[in-house]
C-alpha cells in the first residue's frame, strides 16, 4: 500500500507491477507511484515511492532483476532526475544490484523481524532523514520502520518558496 496525503502532492500517478510464475503464482509484488510534490528537495522534480514484497521462496536474484528493471524503466521515463523510495519486505534479498545502478543507499539497519533485516527502506537522499524501528502493530511479526525528514539536513535541500528574495548588490535595508 502507498498512500499520499492529497496536499502534499499536486499530481499522482500509480504504476503497479507483479510478476507471475510459469504456474500462475505471483512472486514479485510492487505498487509504484510517480508523485508530484507541492515541496521538493533541490536537485529533484518528482518523487517515485514503492511498496515491494519479495516472498522468500521465491528466486530471490530474478526478482531483484525485475524489480531493477521495473523502477529503471520508471526513472528513464521521468523528467530530470526523480527522489526515489523504495520500501518494504525484501526476505533477505541481496539488494547490491539495485542500489549500484540506482544509485540507492539503504537507511535502516536494525533488525526488522527477530534478528534480521527483512523490510528494507531504500533513497537516493539517505542523508535527509532519520529512520526509527517501533514494535510491531497488532499480532505483526515485523517492526514498525518510521522514518522522518532530519530537519538539519531537510531544510538545506528544500526548495525556496516563492517569498524568497535573491539580491546581488545592495543592502539588507532594501529587502524590508
């Protein structure tokens, strides 16, 4: 599931993936949104979040291929360069691939489920945000990854809104 919040973005798109088996099962499953925010980080114009869900019987390499080829087919469609996330329950997948051609770096590393790091949080802006494992909701045997925009480093990569004022010359005196 990926759920946005209507003010926060002024356009929305949802692209969905699933790959099926020879005998009909699915293995991969990914829900893609390419988002529109109404505040970016500098040097990005869209946003593209992902929810994935590898099974862990599955083939795990191929899996990772096709989920590298789902969200390189999405880049290489987006104007400009896009912020991406990508999240969810990996089951020890190895990720090196995706990161490498990505250019992703992994913000949590805490165990997720006993002792292993199974739900994966994945960006290309690691040094924007704070990541926190909480307990797990309801009878879940997985923790809670929250994660938050670490407002030092946030605020340096926002967008200035349209009140800001550039000067070149002059003084402070003629800005008030």
């Amino acid at each position: 599931l990926v759920a946005i919040r209507k003010e926060f973005a002024s356009s929305c798109e949802e692209i969905v993936a699933t790959n099926t088996q020879q005998d009909g099962s699915n293995s991969l499953e990914v829900t893609t949104v390419r988002i529109i925010p109404n505040r970016m980080l500098r040097g990005f114009n869209t946003c593209i979040v992902s929810a994935v869900y590898i099974p862990p019987s599955n083939n795990q390499t191929d899996e990772m291929s096709s989920l590298c080829d789902h969200l390189s087919d999405i880049v290489d469609s987006s104007r400009g360069t896009p912020l991406i996330y990508t999240c969810g329950d990996f089951n020890k997948a190895k990720t090196n691939t995706i990161k490498t051609h990505l250019g992703l770096s992994q913000l949590n590393k805490a165990p997720t489920r006993k002792n292993n790091v199974l739900d994966l949080v994945l960006t290309n802006a690691p040094r924007c945000y704070q990541v926190r494992n909480r307990l797990p909701i309801g009878n879940a045997d997985h923790q809670v990854i929250t994660i938050t925009p670490d407002k030092k480093q946030y605020n340096s990569f926002i967008k200035p809104n349209g009140d800001a004022k550039f000067v070149r010359k002059g003084k402070v005196a003629d800005l008030l």
